[in-house]
C-alpha cells in the first residue's frame, strides 16, 4: 500500500497562513505588480503609501521594524511559531 506524503508547504503551513498568503499575494497583484515598470523608469517606489496600506491590512504586523517599536516598551521576548510563519508568508510574497 503506498503512501501519500505532505508536501513541505502542506507540512509547515496550516489553513490561516494560506489565507494570509492569499491575502499578501492579492495585495501584490494589485497595489504593486502593475506598477512596477513605471516606478523602475522613475527610480522611485511610493514606499510610505505601500507600507501604510500594508500596515492596514496587518501584513506589517510580523516584520522587524513594527515588532521592535511595538515591543520596545514591553521588551517582549517575541512571538511564537504562528507569527514566524506569518513573516515568512508576508516575505515569500514580497520576493
């Protein structure tokens, strides 16, 4: 009888981490892909508008910068497994 093994992303990554690459990658295919090759003719990136935005929906929750300040007064130890895997997510998506 064989048998079926997981995949390393079916291993790692439960139902919700899928919903927050769903979620990260839309963000990509909408607010930032389409742009791209006007912001490379330009040399410049709305960068405050794009972090704001993600920032909105929570995607900079996890990533450095945002931990540090919100830890800072608290200096808090870190998070635990679910939110690693939400900045891996978050930068897996955004290459």
């Amino acid at each position: 009888m064989a048998v079926k093994s997981k995949s390393a992303t079916q291993v790692y990554f439960n139902k919700d981490h899928d919903m927050v690459r769903k979620a990260v990658r839309e963000f990509v295919d909408k607010e930032i892909n389409p742009f791209m090759d006007e912001w490379e003719e330009k040399g410049e990136a709305p960068l405050h508008d794009l972090f704001k935005k993600m920032g909105d929906l929570g995607f900079m929750n996890e990533m450095l910068i945002s931990r540090s300040y919100r830890d800072a007064r608290l200096i808090a130890i870190g998070g635990g497994t679910d939110e690693i895997m939400r900045e891996i997510i978050t930068k897996m998506e955004l290459g």
